[in-house]
C-alpha cells in the first residue's frame, strides 16, 4: 500500500512547490516591476516553461516518493 501512497503525496506535494515557486516569483516580479510577458507569444511561452517544470517536479516526486516507500518497508521487515 505504501507503495501506492507514497509516490502519489510525493507528486502532489512536489505539484505544490512547484506551484508555490512559480506563484513567488511571479509576485517577486511584480513587486520589483519586473514585466514578465509583452505579447500573447512570450504568455504561451512562459506557460510553456510552467508545464514542462511541473512534469519535472511531479516525476520526481513520484520518484522520491518510491523510494521512500522502499526505505520505509526495509526498516518494517
């Protein structure tokens, strides 16, 4: 079971940081007047950026969350 749980929080709670690290610098940007897009083109862009670095937060998640669940049974047995 812990092989299920595990990966799946892993990836949720990696989906939030990664949401969380986005939404800072967005207002990081904001606060220092920083223009983050001109045109609809740099907008999908940056969007772009957004979901291939949530993919990469979220498999890792689902990577760390295995293999704390390997860890976690070796200790029980």
């Amino acid at each position: 079971m812990k092989k299920i749980i595990f990966p799946f929080l892993g990836a949720v709670i990696a989906g939030l940081i990664c949401n969380i690290l986005f939404w800072g610098a967005g207002r990081i940007a904001v606060a220092l007047d920083i223009r983050l897009y001109n045109s609809e083109e740099e907008a999908s862009r940056n969007f772009l950026i957004f979901l291939v670095s949530l993919s990469i937060f979220i498999i890792v998640g689902l990577i760390c969350g295995y293999y704390m669940a390997r860890k976690s049974e070796k200790n029980h047995t």
